[in-house]
C-alpha cells in the first residue's frame, strides 16, 4: 500500500498515532468523525497490511547514559552473498547499532552507533573491526549535537 493509496482519514488516524500511540480508541474516532468500531476496523486493516508494524515507547538516551552517537561508514572489497550475509547478521547482532544500511556512492555500507561514551564506542569499534574479515575501510563521524530526531513518518 502506497502513501496515495491511504485515505484522509486513514492518513489522520496514523498521524496522531505517531504522535501518540497511548491515545485512546474514543479520542481517536473522534478526530475522524467516525464511531469506535469503524475506527477500530480501520486499525485493524492497518495493522493487517503492515502498514502499523508494531507500538513501542521511545526511550531518552541521555536519561539512561547513552548520548554518543556516531556514524561509522564502511568499505569492503568483498561483495559476496555469503560475505554479505554474514556481515548483515553481525553487524546487526551488536546492541549498540541503532539504525543499519547498505549505501551507494563512495561507501558501501552506514551504521548510526548509540554508545555510552568514547571508551564504550571504541570497545564496540574493536569487536566490529574483529567481527568480520573482508572491512577494507572503515571511518567514522561523531555528531556533537542532535538537531533534529523524529519517528514521525511524513505523510
């Protein structure tokens, strides 16, 4: 299902979702003039498709320790499926990584790190480096402070 394919009132009820996903089935079929069971049909549909993947709470870093963030880019010579594979499932095996992509351009691959501090970011760039044969680059950037962060998809 693509964006264009949602309705305003589908579109609406995931807008306020990802503002708040506490909100309550009444409020919620309120700000779309439904009833609660349509409304209900209509998350449920949503759910169902995948379009609604999961609920979660979102966690202030700082408020548990974790407030350097880094982003760690990546160049291999090794393009192999099974060397693909295994770097996939590494690299995501390792708490510390927050977000994971396969990149175009001048690096292969990008890893936005969330650690403690320098000591516990280098700890997790050491088993990294030593995780996986096959890394001919790796670089990594710091960001000093967080501009903007959002969970909220644009619809």
């Amino acid at each position: 299902m693509g964006k264009n394919e949602l309705s305003k009132v589908d579109k609406t009820l995931l807008l306020l979702l990802q503002k708040d996903c506490t909100i309550s089935l009444q409020e919620l079929a309120e700000a779309v003039n439904l009833t609660t069971t349509p409304c209900w049909k209509r998350l449920k549909r949503l759910e169902e498709e995948g379009v609604i993947e999961k609920k979660v709470a979102l966690l202030n870093p700082e408020k548990l320790g974790l407030s350097f963030n880094a982003f760690v880019l990546i160049k291999t010579s090794n393009h192999s499926q099974e060397w693909y594979n295994k770097f996939v499932d590494t690299v995501s095996d390792f708490p510390e990584v927050m977000e994971f992509y396969r990149m175009a351009g001048e690096y292969d691959y990008m890893i936005k790190v969330l650690a403690e501090d320098m000591k516990s970011f280098d700890g997790f760039y050491k088993k990294l480096v030593n995780s996986v044969d096959g890394i001919s680059n790796v670089t990594s950037t710091f960001a000093m402070e967080p501009l903007k962060y959002t969970t909220e998809l644009p619809l």
